[in-house]
C-alpha cells in the first residue's frame, strides 16, 4: 500500500474551529469599464465579498481593464513587442490567493473580452508546476459571479469554470453565480434608473435567488480551499506532470489492442 | 467563532493510508449506440475504470441508451404519460456513487442527446436534498470523458462538467480528459481500421497526451472523492438550501442601497 | 467568364409582387413535454406561425417528442436494433419545406436533449446531395424559437443555428427569438399563475422585445426562402460536394510552401 | 397584397453574368500575435482570399491585435477615459464591405480576446439603421475561418457566426471552415517545424477537408452577397426596427390571452 495523505493530512484542530482567517482571494472583475466608472458586475462581487471578509479572508480585487496587459500566451509580453506589460505583477497576486473569482458582464450571451484575455494569461502560466511536480493552479479554488441585464449567466459560467478547472483550479459545487433581468433591455444589477425613470430600489439586491447563490459560492470557496489548505493542497499521487514526463505511471495501463 | 469542521473531520489515519478502496464510482456512457454495438468512448472510459478498479474503487457502469428512459424534468416520467422509466431505479446507481463520470460522443461540436438528457434527468431530483439539508449531489465529485473523430472535446466537457457542478458536484482539476483525432472524417478512439483500410494499432491508445489527462482525470475525482468521504461531505455551514429557507443568512448581508 | 445566375435567376416579377405564398415552414417543436401537456415554446412558436400564416407560408409542426424517434446517426434505427423510428418520415416532411423552425426551451442553460437528437438525426441526411450536388440542405432557411424562464435564450441560439448553417440551411440575421424572465425560478411563457398565485395577463405576450423579435425572425426567414426560391436555390458555383470529389476546385489554389 | 420586391429586385442580367467583381470582403484577423509575427489563423484566410482575389472581389485584411482598439461598447471609447481608439476608422472599412469573414485562433477551446473585443466593438454600433431604418449589419454577410492545434473550430465558430447573424449578417451554408490537428500539443497550421524537428511539408496546407470547407465558405459568402447586392439588401418589410419603433406591425398578433 502506498502511503498518500498521512503525510498530507496535517490536521490542525485549532484552525480547523471554523474560522477561514487562513485563506486569500483574489477577485478579478473583467468589466469593460476603466475606474472610477461603476462596474454592475463589481457591486455583486462586492456582496460575495463581504461574506468572505466576515469569515476572515484576506481579499484582494483586480479591475484587470485597468492595468496595461496585452493579450497573448506568454508569460511578459514585453518580450513579444508590447511595450508594457503588467501580467507578472498581477500574476503574482493571483497565483498566491487560494481562491480565484472571476467576475464578468455578458456581451452577445458571452463573457466579456477581458475575461478571454484573463484566462489566456492564465493560460500562459501554464507551463509552471508546484512544488509537487503538479500544474501551478493544483490546490486552489476558483469561482465565478456573472452580471447582465438578459441572459447568458450560464454560459458564461461555463466557460470560465471550465477554464479554471482545467488550468488545475477546483471548482466546487455551485461556483457560479449572477444576476439577469427579464429578456431585452433593462436596468442592470444595481441600477436606481432606467431610461431616465427614478426606480424604488437598486435592481436586482433584493433578488433571493442571486442572494442565495452569492452566498454558497462564497461558502463552497471558502470551504474546499479550506479544506485543500489543510491537507497541504492536493495529494500529487496520479497527477504530477513532472512525474509522468519521468515515466510514472501509477495505475495508468494502456488501453489493450485486442 | 462558530465550530465547524471540528466534528465534520472524522479524520481516520487509517483509512487514509492511501487506498481508494471505500470508494465507489459510476460511469455513464451516452453513446448513441446501443449495446451490443461497440462504442469509442466506452472504450476510453475503460481506460479510467482500470485505474480505478486497481486503486480498489467499486464501479459501475451504465450505458444509457440501453434503458428505457424517456427524456423530461421529472423524476418519474410514467406520471407524465410515459409508459416506462427506468431512471428511477438508474438513479438509485448513480445517487450512492461517490463519483459519476460521464462519457459522451461529440456530434456536430456537442455532447450527444443522450448526455443532455441524463442531464436534464439528474436536474429533475434536484429538489431533493441530503441530510444537512444541502442539495442531492453535495458531496459527491464529477469528471467527464468525451471522444470524437475530430473536434469538441473541450466544448462537451465545458457544458458536461458546468452541470455536474451546479448540480452540486465538486469538480477536480482536469476532469475532462478525451481524445480527437485531426479535423475532417477520421477513425475514432481504438478503430483498427479506417475507410476498408487496416490500421497497423488502434487509434489513439498510444496517445500520450490523452492518456496522461485520462490518468489525472481519474486520481483527481478519487482525490477529492477521498477527501470528501473522509471528512464527511462537505461541511454545510453557509451551503445548506433548507436553512437558507428558514431564514438562516450566515455572514451574508443584503447589498447596501446607497 | 463562367456563367453564374444567368439560369439561376429565373426570376419571376410576378411571383415576387411581395407574397410569400409559393413557401413552406416546418416547425419542430423540440419540448420535453408529450402532446396534449401545454408547451410553452410552442406558444411563442405559434406567434411566428400567424405572422407566417397571414403572408400565406404553408406551415407544418412537428412536436418530436411525441414520436417513436430513436437516438442515433443513421436514417433509419431500425436497422441498428431500435424497434420503431418514424424519422424516414418526419425526415420528408422537413427537407420538403423551405424553411426549418427549430424550438427549444433550456434546461441547465442549454437546448433540449430532443433539440440534440433532432440534429443528429438532420445530420445523419448529410450524406445525401441533391441535384446540384450540394448538401440536400443547401437552399433552405433556418431559424429558431427558444424559451425559458430564466437564462439561455443565446446560448439555444448559438447551438442550434450553428448546427443548421452547418448542415447548408442559409441562415438570415437575427433568426433566433425567445422569451427568458429574470434569474431563477419563475413562470414560463404564457404561464398565468406561478406558485398558486393568478397572474394578471399571460407571462411574456406583451413582451416588446420578444415580439418584436418573433416578428424580425418571421419575416427574415421568409426574405430568404422567398429569394431562394426565386433563385432556384444557391448557385453551386464553389461548393457542389459531388463537384469536388470529382476534382473541380473553382478558384481554390492550394496554399504555397514557400 | 403588399409590393415586396417589386422594387427590390433591381435585377442587372448583365452583372449576374457571373462575376463577383462588384463585391468587397474585409477579413478581420483576431490572432494575439502583433505583426510582424506569423498567424497561423492568416495563413489559412489567405487561401479563402486568394479565391475570392481570383472571383474578382475586392479585399481588405485588418489585423486587429496591430490597432490600437480598447475594450468596450461605445463607439468611441476616448469619450469613456481611454487615449486612443482606432474602432471608428476601422468600422469604417468593416461597414463599407459585403463581406466580413473574421479569423481566430482557439486558446482553451474558445476564440480569442481579440475576437470577443471585435464582436463587443461591432456590437456598440447596432443602435445604427441603415436607410431601410433596418440594423445596420443588413444586408452583408459572415464567416469565419478558425485555426488550432487540437480542438474548437466548431465552439468558436458557433459563437463568432451566433455573434453575426445577431448583429444583421446573414450566415451562408458551410460559413466557418478551419484546420485542427489531433488532441494533444502539436504543430499548428502551416508549421513547418515541430518540436525541433523539421516537417516535410507545411501542416494542414493538403488537408482535403480543410480545403474544400474553405473553398466552400468563400464562395457561399460571396453567392448570398451577391445575391444581396443585386437585389439591394434584405427588403425591409417587417424588419425595420426603425418601422416597428413607429407602431408597424405587418403580419404580427399579440398572443392571445385565453
């Protein structure tokens, strides 16, 4: 038998009480928007947010728009002839939170461009492994908040959950959450008008449904990155790269020709 | 500061000696061909079963098309004017597996009508929930293996993996693995012959890069599956859908309206 | 110079005094529910069939579910262990009309496992050509309806007219209408009570953006049967399969090495 | 009866002698790469250019990632805080052709940044009409040609052809063509070196299917715009929006409520 977590499994009881003052997250709104414009997007990270806050997180939030990245699939651009490029710095904040939310608005049912650009970025990292041998995301968390004013929640969280998971981040149950209107134009999330009319509340704040799934994606986090934390992020049994470049294999037998 | 997974980590240094073999795994297959047809992808998510079995895993493995199970958003379709329904009893399969793969062709750049319908079939028990009160899937992890003879492994795997975790499925890193050959019409996974044309080995079986993510895939969902079991799901503190519904919020606040 | 339209245009100054009566319209209805139970999109569909009707479309509706149609990728499943499929006849009632109608509601953000399955069965036709040796689509229109209640309409959309221009149906601008109400549970279009409560008026029949929509769909769908049709069809010119496998290439030149 | 095409069909039998001569194709290149650095993705939207060169059209290549365009969805976004915009030059040259065909490359699974920044720019001038008071996109026609390693023409095609068809392009059959080479790393199209070792031949460059979709694609933008053309854009009857905002109707009827 080989030995997998008893190494791994440095329960500690006393941080174990419940608090979750040991964890970072980063979250990377990828509005269009430059600051100070407001970010719709940005006011319901804003509530996942507080949760964490609450529980002890540290936070960190990125307004990606506003740093000068180019996009590409190179870890500095600057060396593909961009002038500037602010990836490494912002690489380095997000690599060490161990959990990730991407926040982003919907275009045409999609997630925004800067989002895209984000997760090339990420992408670009890629070739980085841990300590373990494992892809560089092994071990953190990812989730996601998607804001628009009719539809696309879904299939933007889609695609950025898929995105995470397969740079390495794990993706607990209900990581996405949002806000939509009714079909066609409309205020969106947070807004007190619409076409010039003074609305009774800000849109979309009172809305159970999104209330709730704000909450359990921050709680779902929160707690698998917990989790992760204390067993020393996840076991490298079966899922070094380094390791299968050196020709292990674990239980891996080849598909028989017959 | 509220306990919460002091008791939730029954932490057994034994078991957690390293082997899988308190797991439990079912696979479901959404070829559109039924048995006893031979199905490409079945044949890749053989691949994963034997890593499985070796670590000890209990397996199923459902080929849906082979039942008769009508398509609908309820859990019995005979109240809905269907003459049979297998899912009920395919249900209880999935429901007490620690893991659910599933395998699905690609038509057209899509998972296969089969794949959506055991989705849409897993919603329908979807108001169900576990004894803490989370929803049905809580607790349980997802990972998906799709094959095609040239394109959409990733697309399948983004809506395939999205629903398993909005259902409430934990999704480890790299939980799609699959194999593709180049675009246009082409053998599929483990053909031997192409176009009346004998192949010197089966497509693909000696594919690195599919085999490696096949590998990863598998210990991954075993990993977290492991992890989940061994501390008792996941803690449902912030998560739990009938405490939302008493009225118990956690560390949410509503968003402030100034 | 080759001689393009020349014959093509049979066009007929009369004929195109503005009626659309020389067209048909299939409708498929791809809801989960069995004849009688109300449809939903079938609701929002019937809207496009007046405005159809009114310019004298001859129309059709098919509500798949309500047919013996197994899964599959072939013209006939009889052939491949299934008992009944009464595609072959389904088939000559679609590729007998000018324009294809597909709806769908959403489950999980997606088009229905009966919207999948009608495509893998379009595109188990694709083999076939027809006179010109185009695709047997080639010169026929597509559109589609899709509702839910709460988020996916574009994402429908997307799935289902790729799949229709990819198998050669011609599709015109903004050829996808819907109706979505705001995230999370809620009515269903034309619902008139939700959680036991009367609503005042039928969920979505007002909805501006939604009819105006309908109606742009309608008429776009119709311009360009009507066209084609005057046209005899798309000039095959360039795109004749049966041409190319002969070895015709048009203006194609293979990329140089250099 | 209404006069629909009566004045429409402007129908030239001398210009419909077969020639394209009279069209213009702008190809809009979304790679990451600035030039002068090789596209794969160019590589293979030169071939559907040299045929369309051949037909007689006349073409104009716009590579995105060399412009100075910001993220957003206004016309101008040095009105929302950014130094420069290019975007209303470019629109420019992209409104003044029949044609637009955007390239991208795929970066997991999903089209590029720049691409999503171009459908998010062409986006923020659909408030345009045209002179029949229709979206201004009416009338032209799209494609898209998708260049990568392993997996996506389909998903990423399926969203740039969603995306344009939603703004007022018409989609031809067969309108996304591309290359794709087996899962896994792998050279890209056009390389001629992989992996340190020299190629005998520029991959994909005698790929049959990726040269007839593309041969294919080519002409069927150019058929439905020339069609366009000839008969003066999509008759506006009931898809004016301009029309409709002024309480035209034509063939529609409010749902009725029983």
């Amino acid at each position: 038998m080989y030995v997998l977590y008893k190494q791994a499994f440095k329960f500690n009881h006393l941080n174990a009480m419940g608090s979750f003052n040991n964890l970072s997250a980063v979250f990377v709104n990828c509005t269009l928007k430059k600051s100070p414009q407001k970010s719709h997007t940005e006011r319901l990270m804003r509530v996942a947010q507080q949760i964490m806050h609450k529980e002890g997180v540290r936070l960190d939030l990125i307004r990606l728009v506003d740093h000068k990245v180019p996009p590409g699939v190179f870890p500095d651009m600057t060396e593909k002839g961009w002038e500037e490029d602010e990836w490494p710095t912002l690489f380095e904040r997000i690599i060490k939170a161990d959990i990730l939310v991407i926040g982003s608005p919907i275009w045409l049912g999609q997630k925004s461009s800067v989002a895209q650009k984000l997760i090339e970025r990420l992408y670009a990292m890629s070739d980085k492994t841990n300590e373990k041998g494992q892809y560089i995301y092994y071990g953190k968390v990812g989730g996601c908040i998607i804001t628009g004013n009719e539809d696309g929640v879904k299939h933007c969280g889609m695609s950025i959950l898929y995105s995470l998971q397969h740079l390495g981040y794990v993706i607990p149950p209900q990581a996405d959450a949002g806000w939509l209107g009714e079909i066609g134009p409309g205020p969106s999330y947070g807004d007190t008008e619409w076409e010039g009319k003074k609305l009774d509340k800000p849109v979309g704040f009172d809305h159970e449904f999104t209330n709730r799934n704000t909450t359990f994606m921050a709680y779902n986090v929160m707690h698998l990155a917990e989790i992760l934390k204390q067993i020393g992020g996840l076991p490298a049994y079966g899922n070094s790269r380094d390791q299968w470049e050196d020709g292990k294999r674990w239980g891996f037998q080849k598909p028989q020709t017959s």
